[in-house]
C-alpha cells in the first residue's frame, strides 16, 4: 500500500456514528483516526523515500492501531530508521527495506545478547497494508479475545492473521501478526 493511500485509509476505522451527541463521538474518533498536518513539509537528510512520502505532509503521532503507536517524525537509529513503536519495541526501516522490531532498551548484562526481536514485513508498504487491514478487521469484525473460548472467533482472527502474514511478504511474518491480533504463539501456521 502505497504510504499516501494508507493515510487516506485511516478513516476506514472510524466507527458508524450510534450517539447523539454528534460533537463529542466525532472529536474522540477524530483523534484516534487522523494525523495532524503539518506546517510545513518534512525533509530528513537521508530518510528513504517510502518514509519520506508518509511523514512529509503529517504528524502521524496521534494514530494508534494494532498496539503501534506512530512517531511524530522517523528517527535515525543504529539499525535504521524508527518510525512507530509497540510497548518497548521500535519499530525500525532496516537499510535493506524491511521493516523489523527492536527492543527499545538493548540487553546489556548478558554477553551475545540481540535486541533484535524479528522482522515484521518485507517493507514499508506491505507492513502498512498488513497494519491497516489487521486493524480494520480487529476494529470492526473480530473484536474480543480469539482465545476466550469461542471457535468461531478464533478461527476468523486466524483467518485475519493469515491474511496479514501474507500482505506483509509471506507466512514467515504469520507469529507477529497473529500475536498482535491476540493470537497464542503457535509452533506453526495453522491450515
């Protein structure tokens, strides 16, 4: 998903409109759903296009979905650029494209550790078409918890999970999509 379309379908998750207090509902979905535009353009030296073409007209720090929190701006970091995170892990553009996730607080005592922590898809396009679809489908199809006991719930977030893996770049990603759905960690990608 090209990064000027995914911002253009952010207003996919807001929710149809059940109160009458028309002024308050809205300014709570508002806020959730859009990114604050910008002043003027944003221009990092060096930052890869595909982040370059998200950021430069927006502020996406207002928009949360999935368990990602956007940053107002990309950051240049030791193993890339970071753009978003998810509870003390950033989520980093490798200088190879992909898009993967570090511990936001490197393990230091023990000797060999890695704070890296995985990848997460193939790149920024197709982590934002996998974000976008996984979070429409959890905001508006499979809400609650797939592991609660309900068959029918958990096998649609599979589904959603499944379809997330391969819009990020394949079944290699399916861990990461299906826990962020709330999803057990499997030993391996259900049929």
């Amino acid at each position: 998903m090209h990064p000027k379309m995914f911002i253009k379908c952010l207003s996919w998750l807001r929710e149809p409109v059940l109160t009458t207090d028309m002024d308050d509902y809205m300014k709570v979905v508002v806020e959730r759903t859009t990114p604050t535009q910008r002043e003027s353009l944003l221009s990092l030296a060096g930052l890869p296009e595909p982040l370059q073409l998200l950021f430069e007209d927006y502020d996406l720090s207002p928009i949360h979905m999935l368990w990602t929190s956007f940053w107002s701006e990309p950051k240049k970091l030791a193993e890339g650029w970071g753009f978003a995170d998810m509870s003390e892990v950033n989520i980093i553009m490798a200088p190879e494209g992909q898009i993967e996730a570090y511990n936001a607080h490197p393990i230091r005592a023990i000797h060999g550790a890695s704070h890296f922590l995985g990848c997460l898809a193939k790149d920024l396009e197709s982590y934002l078409e996998a974000l976008l679809y996984g979070a429409f489908n959890a905001h508006h199809f499979i809400s609650g918890d797939p592991e609660g006991g309900d068959p029918v719930l958990r096998e649609k977030t599979i589904l959603v999970a499944k379809n997330c893996a391969l819009m990020a770049g394949g079944y290699e990603y399916y861990d990461f999509w299906a826990e962020t759905l709330g999803l057990a960690p499997s030993e391996y990608v259900p049929e």
